[in-house]
C-alpha cells in the first residue's frame, strides 16, 4: 500500500515552461527520497493574478504530457494544477493525476467566490468526485476552495478513499494561515481519512495583486486530526510516511461515517 508521499511547496511563477522545470527538479528530488506520490500545489502551470484562457491545454496537451513524462522518468505518480479550456472562453481548475498506472484529472468543484475574488468569473466548476487507486491505496482529489466544503470529502471516504489529497493556492490575510490549518485537520476528522494538502508558498515578493498566491504550511494530517507533518511559510519538500491501515481502525474507533443519519 502507499506508505511515503511528497509535497512540494513552492512558487510556480507565470512562466509554464519555467515552472515544467520545478516539476522535473522536485519530482526527481522527492523520488530519490522514496516516495511514491508526489503532490504539487493548485496553479502549478500558471500562478494565479494573469491570463489563465492564455495558458490553459488539454489534459493530454504539451504541459500535460511532459508532466507526464516526468513522472515515467522517476517511477511515480504526480499531481499537479494545471488549466484546461472550456468553449464559453472560461477554463477549468484542473488537477492532473498521472504516472504509476495512473492517468486521470480532477476539475475543482467548488469555485472560489469569496473573500473579494470571483474565480467563477475565469473558471467553469467541475461536476464529478475523482478517486483513484495509487499503490493499492485508493486517494480521493480536492481544489483549495474545496476544503471549506465536508460533504466532498465524506462523499470520497464513503467511496472508498483512505487519503485525500488537497492542492491549493491559499489566499492570505488575516487568520488565514489559522484556518487553512483548521480546516485541514477538521475535514480529516470529518472523514477519518489522511489529509495531504499541499499549498503554494508564502511569495517573498507578491507585487500588485490581490490574487491568491499561497501561505505555505503545506501538511499531512491523521484520521483522527493530528498532524503528521507541517512545513512553514517558505519553499520546501516535505517527504512523510503515512499508514493507510490506521484507517480502518480509527473508522472502528470514531465511527462518523457510519452512524452519519443526513
């Protein structure tokens, strides 16, 4: 079963091209440390506060497929955000899921409209719950925005998944680091699942924008809400081991899902 996950905290920058490097260069890293799957933040083709229609490709498109040849290189399965078209001239927040067998996408469900940005305005909501099976381990997907939303992630413990993996680009202000915090621990709780939730860093130097451009403290949480492992503001690979059998006990132990009466 999948015991040692990687997450990449980092920048991605306006560049695609410049940020398919930081994916070779991390994926490569986090391989050589042993872990199976290798997570990547939301926006990792283009941050966001830009042209996102300018960027964005199919999933089986140029950026795609060099993701995916990254992870056939290393031997792993990546997830990493990218954009996909729509024909109304919007896109979708889509994460890639690829490599280890694996090859599927997820477009984010619940659209960011709050705190003063519309994302609805740029980005077309996904309909469907993605689950796949990584290593005999069976890894449900989330968006940011997502991790507000409990019923998404019961709705993926209840289908099978023993880990949900959460790539975002957190929006900072006041409390904000306090909530991602929160609500990371909560929804593992929610669903007694592993939580792997991995954000951009915090930008040293995020100019004029007011666009969501990440916090850092990327983490992974246990089922029963104590975190694993955490990083800080900066840039960095965080490689932990985790035990999907503690799922099953804990589920013995904390039975919400089962005794859910709505």
């Amino acid at each position: 079963m999948l015991t040692r996950i990687g997450l990449v905290q980092v920048n991605s920058t306006a560049d695609p091209a410049r940020n398919l490097e930081l994916v070779e260069e991390y994926t490569a890293r986090a391989a050589r440390a042993g872990a199976r799957l290798v997570i990547f933040p939301e926006a990792m083709m283009r941050r966001f506060g830009g042209n996102l229609t300018a960027v964005a490709e199919p999933v089986h498109g140029p950026w795609a497929e060099a993701v995916r040849a990254s992870a056939a290189r290393h031997g792993v399965t990546v997830v990493a955000g990218m954009f996909t078209p729509v024909a109304d001239g919007r896109v979708r927040n889509t994460l890639l899921i690829t490599g280890g067998g694996v090859d599927t996408h997820y477009d984010k469900i619940h659209l960011y409209d709050a705190f003063g940005f519309t994302e609805s305005s740029t980005v077309a909501p996904g309909e469907q719950p993605v689950l796949a099976e990584i290593d005999g381990t069976a890894v449900g997907f989330a968006t940011c925005y997502d991790l507000r939303f409990p019923g998404l992630f019961q709705r993926l413990a209840a289908d099978g998944a023993d880990l949900v993996v959460v790539a975002a680009s957190w929006g900072d202000g006041p409390g904000k680091v306090d909530q991602w915090r929160l609500l990371t621990r909560a929804r593992a709780l929610d669903a007694t699942v592993f939580v792997a939730a991995c954000g951009q860093s915090q930008p040293t130097d995020p100019g004029n924008t007011t666009a969501p451009l990440g916090v850092g403290h990327s983490a992974v949480v246990a089922p029963e809400g104590s975190v694993v492992a955490e990083l800080g503001p900066a840039p960095d690979l965080l490689v932990t081991d985790i035990d999907p059998g503690e799922v099953d006990r804990w589920r013995k132990t904390l039975p919400v899902l089962a005794n859910r009466r709505l």
